[in-house]
C-alpha cells in the first residue's frame, strides 16, 4: 500500500456552490472554511503528515474588491479561533506563499497561529497563502544565488516553501476543473492526481477517505516499470 504522507487539495468551487442556492458568493466561502476545518481533522486522525491546502492564490487578488476585503475578514476570523481545534487534534499550522502583501494584523495573527502551535506534532497544516508557485520557485533560487549555492534539484527543493515537507504523493482539485492552476507545480512532478466534481462546501470525510484508498492501491512507477 502507497504511504500518504503529502496530500494536497486544490478547494474549489465555493462560488458555484453558493450561485447553486441562490446565495452570495460569501456564503460559499464560508461553508468552505467550514470544509477545511473537517477535513483537516480527518486527516490529522487518519495519521497523514502534511496537508497543503490552497486558500489565496497570487492571482486572486484580481478579483472585486469587495470579494477580496470578504475573504481577507474571513482568514482573520480562521486565524484567530484555530488555535484550539489546532491544539485538540495536535495540528501544526504552517503558511505557504509570500505573505508579505497581507495587512500587518494578518501578518501578525499568521506568526501568532504558528507560534501557538509550534510544538504540536502530527499533522502540518500548511494554508497556501498569497501563494504562486512560479513566484516560489523563483524566490527559491533567488535564495540559493544570494547564499552563493550552485543552482541544482536539491538546492532549489531546500529553499522552497515546503522544504520541511517533501514532494506532494497525491493532488486532488474540487469542483469538476481539470487544472492545476499554478499550484505545487515542482512538488506534484510525480503527484497522483484526482479531479472530482464535488465541490468544495460538499467534499467530505467520507469522499477523501475513498480517494485515499484507491490511492494506496495504485501501482506507482516514478518513471519506472
């Protein structure tokens, strides 16, 4: 059986989901914060060691302000109450992505959610923020050029985000879309990938621990036979 120790979850579809009811697209977002809270839990019980998760890409910026102001509210609302449910379920939070574009406050509750819970020990819930990954790598070897490194695999894989976390081993992307929309792109080289139509405010528990099995059952090649 294939060992799950990188899981990565592109979590889309919370504006289709709300337009499905008739509601605002806040509505949708918010039932979202709602799905992460469930699944990372799932996954900090079910013994997986990272999950990455992208919340804020740098292209989302784009969207109306209004959107925009909605969704930084609701990071810091997330920001503040997780500490708890962090601690209750040994969940170590970390922040992929430049996060220097964020107000001050936001910068501070992300720094204080780390610190809080800096000792825990099972699951890395990473929350991809601000994050691109083309800007990441170029921030990558930017970091190795100034520390003089030789550019190489391993150098460019130790000044990424996710250092500390390894190679993505399975990407799963809600909402039907079949794209990977610029996320983990040098992690997910040889990611198992799964395109689900659910969308984000439906996906369970229950419909991860299916795709999970069917992962530990593939025949995974890296190339080879």
């Amino acid at each position: 059986m294939n060992q799950l120790n990188h899981l990565a979850i592109i979590m889309d579809g919370n504006g289709r989901w709300a337009k499905q009811r008739s509601k605002l697209r806040s509505s949708g977002h918010e039932a979202g914060a709602k799905s992460l809270e469930e699944i990372a839990i799932f996954c900090a019980k079910e013994g997986i060691k990272s999950l990455s998760l992208y919340a804020f890409s740098t292209e989302n910026w784009k969207r109306p302000k209004s959107e925009v102001d909605f969704l930084m509210n609701l990071l810091s609302k997330f920001l503040k109450s997780k500490a708890k449910m962090c601690k209750e379920n040994n969940i170590k939070f970390n922040v992929i992505g430049d996060i220097s574009a964020f107000s001050s406050e936001i910068q501070d509750q992300i720094y204080s959610l780390k610190s809080k819970t800096s000792l825990n020990s099972g699951l890395n819930l990473n929350l991809a923020l601000n994050y691109g990954s083309r800007n990441e790598i170029v921030r990558a070897v930017n970091l190795a050029l100034e520390n003089g490194e030789k550019i190489s695999e391993n150098t460019i894989n130790s000044h990424l985000d996710t250092a500390n976390f390894g190679d993505i081993d399975l990407l799963i992307r809600t909402g039907g879309e079949q794209r990977l929309s610029n996320f983990l792109l040098w992690q997910a080289s040889y990611a198992e990938l799964v395109f689900t139509p659910t969308l984000w405010p439906d996906f369970t528990p229950n419909e991860l621990e299916q795709i999970i099995q069917n992962y530990q059952n593939i025949h995974r090649k890296f190339g080879g036979l």
